[in-house]
C-alpha cells in the first residue's frame, strides 16, 4: 500500500464506497463482467467481484462492524474521541492496543448479536402457519441446527392466527444463505406462502 501514488489510492477507496453502497442498497446494483472491483483485485492478487457483497451482505455488515467496535474504535481512539467530542465509553478508554482478546483466529462475523442473525417471517391471510411448520421448512432445508428460536407474532387474526413471526437462526452466515442476495424471498409448506427477509429493529 505505502508503493502506491495517490492517484491510485483514490481509486482503490471509491472501490471500498462502491463496496459499502452495495452493502447498503435497498436493489441490488448492476455488476459488471469484470466484477466492478478491477483495482482491489489486482492488490489482493484474487478475484473479488461486488456480488460477493451481494451474496454475503449480512455476514460482511456483521464483519465490519466487529471490526469497528473490537478494532478500530481501540486503535483509534484518539480519532473517536474527537468525533465524539471527547465523550467516548469507557470500553474505548480502557483500551490497550496489545490487549490479545483482539488478535485471535476467529472471523469478524463469528462475533454477532442475536439480531445479526434474526429473521422476520410474514404470514399471508387465511393461512395459517404454525410454529411447527416453520421449523420443520427451516430445519429441512438448513439442517436440524440451523434454527435456535422461533417467536410467533402476537397479532393474531380474529382465527388466531399470528401474522409474523421473527426467527434466530445458527448464524449471520445462514441468513445470507437464506436470502441468496435478496432483501425478501419466499417459501412453501403445505400450500402456505411464508415471506422471510433480515430482521430490522424498528427505532
């Protein structure tokens, strides 16, 4: 990185923003034959294309952001403190760069929440699903660990029927299995639509 001009530089970060904006694009953009990321390929000597962004979404927003809280936010603290105008959490201040708990073998998206790897499951009208249901459709298709809790909405219908559902799966890594790209898919059993698509806390 230190042999390359500035020039160059520029381009490699407008490939990271293109990177972020796929992260974050309510549709998914259009990816060039040569995978949009000519310049990241080149420096990392493998090939890397935007649809990997596209495909592992949840699993690279679940990496960064552990590398933000657990990395970044340590090493550069003196920066973090004035963005946020020396008001920092003590997790920041306590901070010992040669601290090992931040050097070990593990992936940044082994370290999620519970709502990292949360799903949220609509129901359509007059069909009920139940909670069976959804486990069995999950744990068939994804193997009998894939799902760790089901919660059925509280909204129920004047039949009882829950509308929605929300579902902790085995890790952030299956949700972008699941979702093969999309924001929102669809599944059948027994005749019934389910409509699955990442979990988002409502603020």
């Amino acid at each position: 990185m230190m042999q390359l001009t500035d020039s160059m530089l520029m381009s490699l970060s407008k490939e990271a923003i293109m990177c972020l904006d796929t992260l974050g694009a309510l549709q998914n953009p259009i990816v060039p034959d040569d995978g949009g990321l000519p310049l990241t390929k080149i420096l990392i000597q493998k090939h890397i294309s935007l649809d990997l962004f596209i495909m592992k979404r949840y699993t690279a927003i679940a990496g960064i952001k552990s590398v933000l809280n657990n990395v970044c936010a340590r090493i550069f603290k003196d920066i973090l403190q004035i963005i946020c105008n020396n008001n920092t959490t003590d997790r920041v201040e306590d901070f010992d760069v040669l601290d090992p708990r931040i050097w070990t073998n593990k992936k940044p998206s082994d370290d999620v929440t519970e709502q990292d790897k949360t799903m949220f499951l609509t129901f359509s009208r007059g069909f009920p699903v139940s909670e069976d249901e959804v486990i069995c459709l999950f744990r068939r298709s994804y193997g009998q660990n894939s799902v760790e809790e089901i919660v059925m909405g509280n909204n129920f219908e004047a039949n009882h029927q829950p509308m929605f559902a929300t579902m902790i799966v085995d890790g952030v890594s299956l949700v972008d299995r699941i979702l093969k790209g999309r924001r929102l898919i669809k599944f059948r059993i027994n005749g019934k639509d389910i409509w699955a698509r990442k979990y988002e806390r409502r603020v």
